[in-house]
C-alpha cells in the first residue's frame, strides 16, 4: 500500500521523484524494526525500567535538537524530524514509548503510595516532552501522550483527586471558553459538515468520505484507486485507510479492524496473564497505545473524528513509526515470553 499510494506521485514528481524510494526507505525502517523487536523479545522487560530513566533524557535533547538548524529538518512548516543523509527519524514517536516507560519506573520504585508532591514532581517532568511536541508544532502525538497519561494514572490507580478532578474542571473551563471562540466553532462546524470548507480544512475529510464510499462492498480492486492521483492529500501517511478502503472495500476494511482487535486481544491478554506487576502495566499501555493510535487514524478516515495528524500503526509511511510500534510489539513479547517461563517453573515446582 506505501508503493501504491507513492507511485502515484510519480505523475506529478516525475522529474524529481524515483519512484521506488519511499518503498525501499521503508523496507530498510522495517528491518531496522525487526532487529529491535527480536533484541527487545529476547531482552527481560526489567532492562526497559532501568534504562528507561537515561533514554527519556536523551530523547527530551533529540526534541530540542529539532529546532537546530542543520541538524533539525522542517516539512510542511513543522520541525519534527532530525535529519542524516537522506534518512530521517522522529523523536516524538519514540518518546510515545519512553514517557509511560518512564512514569512506571518511577512508580513502581515507590515504597509508599503516591502523595501529592511527588504526583506533581513527576507531572513537572512528564510535561516537558509533551510541550517541546507541541512546539513543533505535533498535536497528535502531543494529544496520545495526554490521553496515555490518564491511562496511566487510572491503571496505577492515583487518587482521582490528583488528576480526575483537575483535568474534569480544565476541560469544564476550557470548552466554555473555546465555545465563545469564533476559530473554534467554525472548526467543529466544518467537522461536522465538510462541505462547508472544501477548499481547507474539509478537504482532507470530505475526500476520505468520497474514497472510502466508492469502495463498496469488495472495492474497486488493488491498484486501482482515483482518490490518491492526488485528489486526497497525505494518502500515504494520514489518509492511506481511505485509499485501502476505496480499493478493497468493506471486507478490507473489516480485515484490517480484526488484525488491530487481534493485537488488542492478545496483548491484553499477555498484561492479564502476567503475575508481576512490572509486566502487566507494561503490556497493558503499550497495547493500549497500539490500539488506541488505530482508533484515532481510523475515527479520522471515517469521519467520526475531527482530522489530527495520526498515522496508522505498521501501515502508514514512515520510519519512526514503524521502528517504534515493532519496538512495541518486541516488549510485549518480552512480557509473554517471561511470564511463560514463570508458568513452567511454578508447574514444575
């Protein structure tokens, strides 16, 4: 799907773009992901706690070092990506990892149950990633991380006055005010009826409607979408389930939604089954970042969420994405493969 949304460039880049550059870049990614992903399988989860403190902090100077001319690169007027050669890579979506990893180390090292000052402590310090992100400017992935904040929270059960209450009056507040914002409510309205805005801002969505509805039920066929002739903007990354849906239809589409609810089930499963706690609230958020990633990309193409830059984990083009989620998918494994070990030794006992 990444050459079939790429090639399509070909016709109007057919000067400057090689046509089977972004497939080979990605392929490399791929298998730079599975190297990871098999080091991390054979890694004990324990490792990902330990050096989870050192790898926030350098990741924190890969997010600052973005905005460094020569060494940060600037794409469609964000800064979110340090450049070498003609490889690229995005801190952020490393980071999606790193933040959780390094709130349950913390966590999990308490001797006491967390007290106020040192819930705020360590929300100083979370904080400073999601802000450099939002520099950048990188809503999306500034967003997941919020919202894989609260996850935490509710997973490590932090009384729900430290952040519940807070977060219920933050957004009490802030959807009064940006209700009496003119910018705000024309956006919602565009949300709800792209039509309004063809030209901007419900361009992307409305395009997206048009590709996945002439799908049908079976699709026009593997190849032979129109809407990525440069009709739906970002086809390769944002849209690429739109142009899937247009040529494998429904059936496609509900394929790809079982592989997602599959990763969901399974690493769930794996967290449920852990009897160490390290384990279970490491498999339990980064499957619930896999999936939840799936649902904002998909929520977007269908047009039940308002559009944000989220790719579609192990689909859409792009390095960094892929590297991570593999990532992901290897400390799960780690988990499942640790907790078998402690299956067999507890019945050979």
């Amino acid at each position: 799907m990444v050459f079939n949304t790429t090639s399509a460039e070909a016709l109007d880049r057919h000067d400057t773009f090689k046509l089977h550059l972004p497939l080979i870049k990605q392929m490399i990614y791929g298998f730079v992901g599975m190297g990871f992903a098999y080091y991390l399988c054979k890694v004990d989860y324990q490792t990902f706690y330990k050096t989870s403190y050192v790898l926030f902090w350098v990741f924190c100077i890969f997010l600052v070092l973005v905005f460094v001319p020569g060494i940060g690169l600037q794409k469609n007027g964000a800064q979110r990506w340090i450049g070498m050669r003609s490889l690229s890579f995005q801190p952020s979506e490393f980071m999606k990892i790193l933040m959780p990893t390094y709130y349950l180390a913390f966590f999990t090292r308490l001797k006491r149950p967390l007290i106020l000052k040192s819930f705020l402590m360590i929300l100083a310090t979370l904080a400073i990633p999601i802000v450099l992100i939002l520099f950048e400017p990188d809503n999306g992935s500034a967003g997941i991380m919020l919202v894989t904040l609260v996850a935490l929270f509710y997973l490590t059960k932090v009384r729900w006055v430290y952040w519940g209450l807070p977060l219920l009056l933050m957004s009490v507040v802030g959807g009064i005010f940006a209700s009496k914002m003119k910018h705000v409510t024309d956006r919602i309205r565009v949300y709800l009826n792209p039509e309004l805005d063809l030209l901007g801002k419900g361009h992307q969505p409305y395009q997206a409607k048009i590709a996945a509805g002439s799908g049908g039920l079976f699709g026009r066929g593997l190849g032979e979408s129109m809407q990525k002739f440069s009709y739906l903007p970002e086809a390769r990354s944002d849209y690429i389930a739109a142009i899937y849906a247009e040529e494998l239809g429904f059936m496609g589409i509900m394929l790809l939604v079982t592989l997602y609810m599959c990763i969901g089930y399974f690493g769930f499963k794996i967290a449920a089954h852990c009897k160490d706690k390290k384990g279970f609230y490491l498999a339990s958020i980064l499957t619930f970042i896999i999936c939840f990633q799936a649902f904002l990309n998909l929520g977007v193409v269908s047009g039940l969420l308002p559009s944000k830059g989220t790719n579609l984990p192990f689909f859409s083009h792009g390095g960094s994405s892929l590297i991570a989620n593999m990532m992901v998918l290897g400390m799960i494994l780690s988990v499942a493969k640790k907790s078998e070990k402690t299956r067999i030794v507890s019945f050979n006992e």
